[in-house]
C-alpha cells in the first residue's frame, strides 16, 4: 500500500517506520528537514519537505496515487485541512487524522475522515490505569512457593 | 444582523468598524489579549477572547443565532475550520473565509464555504487592469460561478466589422457592454460589430475564458 505520513514528529515517524517495516511504500512530509532525524537510520522510503495544506506540495509528492493519507502534524487545523485535500481533491480513499481537541474530532469524523484524538485515547488509558492498578510486584510474590 | 467576525487583526479590525457603521451586531472572536484591548478600546465592548475554532467558544460567542460568520485570520487552516464548524455544528446560514493563498479557493468552494475573498488575487486582479499587454482583464466575479471580464479588442483582430450573432462564443457567454475608445458606451445587439480597440465587458465562465479571449483578440 502507497502511505503519505503528513508530519514527522514521533508519532509520524515511529509509524512511518512501523508501516516501512510492514512492506508498505511510505512517503514523509514535513516542513522541516530537520524532523527527519526521527526517521530509523537505514530509512528506505521517501522524504520531502514541504506544508501540506499547499495543494501543489500534495500534488508533487504524488498524493494522487496514495491509497492512504495520515495527517499527524502538531496542528489539529492544519492537519484536518490537508486530509480533506487529499480526500475531496486527490480522490485518497484512506484519509485518517489525528485531532487533538475532541469536539473538533468528532465533527470531522461525521464529515467522513477516520480520525482519532489522542486526548480521549490518553485520558482513557490513565483513567484505566487509575481504576485497575496492576498488580504489586512484591519480594513476596515473586519469591513465595505455593 | 448578528455577524461574528474571526480574527482580529487589521482586517478584522476594519471589518468590525465598517459593519458596526451598517449598524449590524458585530463580535470580534480574537486570541491574542493585547489585539483584544486595542479592539475594545476603539471599537467598545464587542471582543471575545478565544479560538474561533473551538465549539466551546463558538457557544458562548452564539453562533447558533449568527446570521453570519466571516473568518479573516492570517491562517487559511483556521478560517476553513471556523466556517466548517460555524456550517455544520451551527448551521450558521452564510459563511465567508479569507483566503491568504489564493490557491486554496477551490478546496474551501468543496467543502461548502459560501464566499471566500482573496486579497492577494483582488491586488493582482487590480494590477492586471494596469497591464497594457493584457488582453482579458477578470473584473468581478458573480454568483453560481461566473465571472465578469474585460477584453480590448486589438487592431488587428479578425472579429473587427463583423456582426456579433455571426461570431462563435463559448456556450454561455453573454457581451453586456462595450466601451468605444472615445468612451461612447452601447449595450451590444446581435447586429452590432466591434471596433479596434472597443473594450468589451462579458459575463462568462472561468473555464471558457481562454476561448473567448482568443475568439475576440485572435487576428
């Protein structure tokens, strides 16, 4: 599959590498060439600079031929704003974005983009944590023979 | 009219004034404080301090009974999100968006802004006109897509002398005036004809533009 990650904080470039390392053919914007550190060293796919919310960027790294778009910059607007593009101008059929602010989300969620708000997903998590402590790892019970 | 306008900075700002002029309701959503207190202090107490993006401050800004929202930041990103929010949480019934990059206006027309306004274009719009050399000046454009142009007609155009229902037009395109180089106005008739360096004013369509220049200006 054809990815084009928009953003190369951790969350970009930890999943640009999960995805390379799967066989996909993954492609790396960032506005900055200097985010690409985050990349693996032995990074084989492709990386350009550039904003993604320029539609002529989108066109030139080949967002036209991608079969999924995943938007992960730190700007929620910026990241909504280019997966439309890719979905309403390049025809993307796989548009997911990452929105922090959750009422946003589900607003462009029910305008048809897969999105995911990591402030929901993390809250939930350490709300989970809180409730369920894991249980103590104790001299006792690592030791004890019933 | 209750109009909230985002973004308060110079075009925020005289946008505010001149709608307050018109008598209308106005309030200016802005981030940052001080824009704020220079707002208030001119304009009085018509400044709410927030992101014109969140719903949160939507509510309490009452986009629910806008008429409607005009979003004028510097950051088309954000003008996009305000006025989808605005349309799709509020059904605010007239949205307007700013666009910094003029290159963004069809992505804005897809996703359902109403109107957006691009200075960059108006300012190259306005020094195309200053242009000799251009031949088809865009002059305003209209509703359900159509555009108003100028085209001078050159001396050595083969259209010269020859009546208008003779000549082959992009479908839909419609001369409403010419102008004759002493100024004389007239509005065109089927069997009017055109002089060397008449001026004509058409009603056309964006795509249909080439065409009709080169069917007014080939020689």
């Amino acid at each position: 599959m054809k990815v084009v990650i928009m953003g190369c904080g951790r969350v970009g470039s930890t999943l640009a590498a999960m995805l390379s390392e799967d066989g996909h053919d993954v492609t790396v914007l960032d506005k900055t060439a200097d985010a690409f550190r985050r990349l693996p060293a032995d990074w084989q796919g492709k990386r350009h600079v550039g904003n993604g919310i320029d539609q002529d960027v989108l066109a030139r790294i080949g967002v036209g031929d991608a079969d999924a778009f995943i938007a992960v910059t730190q700007g929620d607007n910026r990241n909504v704003m280019a997966t439309q593009a890719a979905k309403h101008i390049f025809g993307v059929k796989r548009t997911l974005c990452r929105i922090y602010d959750p009422i946003r989300e589900e607003m462009y969620k029910e305008l048809g983009l897969e999105t995911i708000s990591p402030t929901i997903a993390g809250a939930n998590l350490l709300k989970d944590l809180l409730d369920n402590p894991p249980a103590p790892v104790s001299a006792e019970s690592a030791g004890s023979d019933a | 009219m209750y109009v909230i306008v985002i973004g308060g900075g110079k075009v925020g700002y005289f946008l505010a004034r001149e709608l307050m002029q018109e008598m209308h309701e106005v309030l200016v959503i802005e981030l940052d404080s001080v824009k704020c207190e220079r707002i208030a202090e001119e304009l009085g107490d018509i400044v709410l301090r927030g992101d014109g993006c969140e719903a949160t401050t939507a509510e309490l800004a009452g986009f629910g009974r806008a008429d409607m929202v005009i979003a004028v930041t510097g950051d088309d990103e954000d003008n996009l999100v305000s006025c989808q929010l605005a349309k799709t949480k509020f059904s605010v019934p007239r949205t307007v968006a700013r666009l910094n990059n003029p290159k963004n206006e069809k992505i804005f027309r897809l996703l359902g802004i109403d109107t957006t306004v691009s200075a960059t274009a108006a300012i190259l719009a306005q020094i195309e006109q200053e242009l000799p050399t251009h031949q088809m000046i865009p002059l305003l454009k209209l509703k359900a897509g159509l555009e108003l142009v100028g085209v001078k007609i050159p001396p050595d155009a083969k259209v010269i002398g020859k009546e208008l229902k003779d000549l082959l037009l992009p479908h839909g395109t419609l001369l409403v005036l010419t102008v004759a180089k002493d100024g004389a106005t007239r509005v065109p008739t089927g069997d009017s004809t055109l002089q060397p360096e008449d001026e004509v004013v058409a009603v056309t369509r964006p795509e249909n533009e080439e065409a009709l220049r080169l069917a007014l200006t080939e020689p």
